[in-house]
C-alpha cells in the first residue's frame, strides 16, 4: 500500500472511531428504571438539617421518591439522625433510635465510624449519599439479587390511626419490619450549618416497628400528611433487606 493509502486509510479509522464516540456520547442516558433488576430495593439515607452536606443527597433522595417509574422498585427512607442537633440546630425529624439504627450498620459493615449523608443500599452496602452515580450503580445491582421471601401490604388511614394488613414470609432470621414514611415537609432553618436555608423532606421515617404478619395499627400524628406505608424483611443476623413492599395512603 502506498505512503498516500495508507494515510487515507489512517484518516478513515480515525473518522470513524470519532463518530461512534460522538454516538456514544449523544446517546441520551439509560433510565434508572430500564436497568432494574425485579427485586425491591430499599435505600435508607442517614441525614440531618443540621448538616450542610445532607441537602445535595436529600435531593437525590426526593428524585428517587417522586419518579413514578421508581414505584415499588426503589423505596427511599430517610433517618434523621440526633448527633448534628447539638451544634446549633434540632432536626425536627432527628431520632436516638435513627442513630442506633445506622450504628448498627456501622458495626456490621465495620465502618470506623458513622457519618452523614450515608445511604445503606438493601441493608448490604453504603456509600456518601450525595454520590448520585454511584448510588445508582448500586441500586441497579441490588435490584438483580434474588429476592428471598415475599411481601405484600395493604394500608389505610383511619382518623389518628393507619391500619395495614401485611402478608411476609421470609426466613428463620428474617424479620417484618413497618415504616410509616411521609413526604414533602418543608422546614425554615434557623441555626447552625444551614441557618437560612429552607429545606424540603422527603421519605421521613416517621415510626418503625418489628410486627408479626397480620392487621396491625398504627397510631400516628393526624399533622403528618403524605404519608406512605413500607414493609420490609430484614434479616437480623446480615441486616440485609432481601424484600420490601410500599403502599401510598
């Protein structure tokens, strides 16, 4: 082939290895939720207004909430941590036993320690909360695990009182937990590292308990509104969410 060939040649390839990187990058993002998997993914975000670095991961968590392709397919919780509410701010959503909660991932995971915003992924994996790449890659990957035991709820608000009848059968070390979750909560900070800022929650875990299949009810707040309803299976010994079901009230 000849000095000119060989450089056309040469420039043909290099065309073409361009237009497919210009395909490449043109083509419009996947959706999140055309690369599930069929289990139920649960992700619990430990947050708190009192840290200048939750909103950013709050937002993901609300886009994740308010996607309706997401229904039933990704199950967002957010846990208010109380170690933030003595640096200026209470968290009005802040619980001790939030904080017990993500400790308890802390120990399993043996983590040095605690942080915020951490996400829990399925009870299996964590990561910053604001990583929002990151935390989609691992939801796609906890989606395709198999699920283990089977969940299904139904719930109703009565009055002062939410009713649910939870149908779950999982194994010897699993357990039925229940969340009532409310959404869209707007707050107006007034100290600490997001004085000034007013923030809107999403997914508070506003109650959680360990149930027995069966009618269970709930007594709640009536000021909570946009509530949903979460049952989950946990195992007690790994802390993996293995299924999960949600009913919006």
């Amino acid at each position: 082939m000849s000095p000119r060939a060989t450089a056309a040649a040469v420039v043909t390839m290099l065309s073409v290895a361009a237009g497919a990187i210009a395909m490449q990058l043109g083509r419009p993002h996947e959706p999140l939720a055309a690369r599930l998997g069929t289990t139920p993914v649960v992700v619990e975000l430990f947050t708190s207004q009192g840290c200048s670095s939750c909103p950013p991961a709050e937002e993901i968590l609300s886009s994740l909430a308010d996607d309706p392709s997401l229904r039933g397919k990704v199950i967002p919780l957010a846990f208010h941590v109380d170690y933030w509410d003595h640096l200026g701010w209470r968290d009005p959503f802040s619980s001790r036993l939030w904080t017990l909660r993500q400790m308890s991932y802390v120990r399993q995971m043996r983590l040095n320690s605690a942080y915020t915003p951490q996400a829990v992924i399925s009870g299996r994996t964590e990561l910053v909360g604001s990583r929002d790449a990151a935390l989609e890659s691992a939801i796609v990957t906890a989606s395709q695990a198999k699920p283990l035991g089977a969940v299904s709820l139904t719930a109703k608000r009565l009055g002062a009182s939410i009713v649910a009848d939870v149908e779950a059968k999982g194994g010897a070390s699993s357990d039925v937990m229940l969340a009532v979750v409310e959404y869209g909560v707007t707050t107006k900070v007034q100290a600490g590292e997001n004085d000034g800022r007013t923030l809107v929650n999403d997914a508070i875990v506003r109650t959680l308990q360990q149930v027995k299949p069966g009618r269970i009810e709930i007594h709640t707040d009536p000021a909570w509104q946009h509530l949903s309803v979460v049952a989950f299976l946990q195992d007690r010994d790994s802390l993996a969410i293995t299924n999960a079901a949600i009913a919006p009230l």
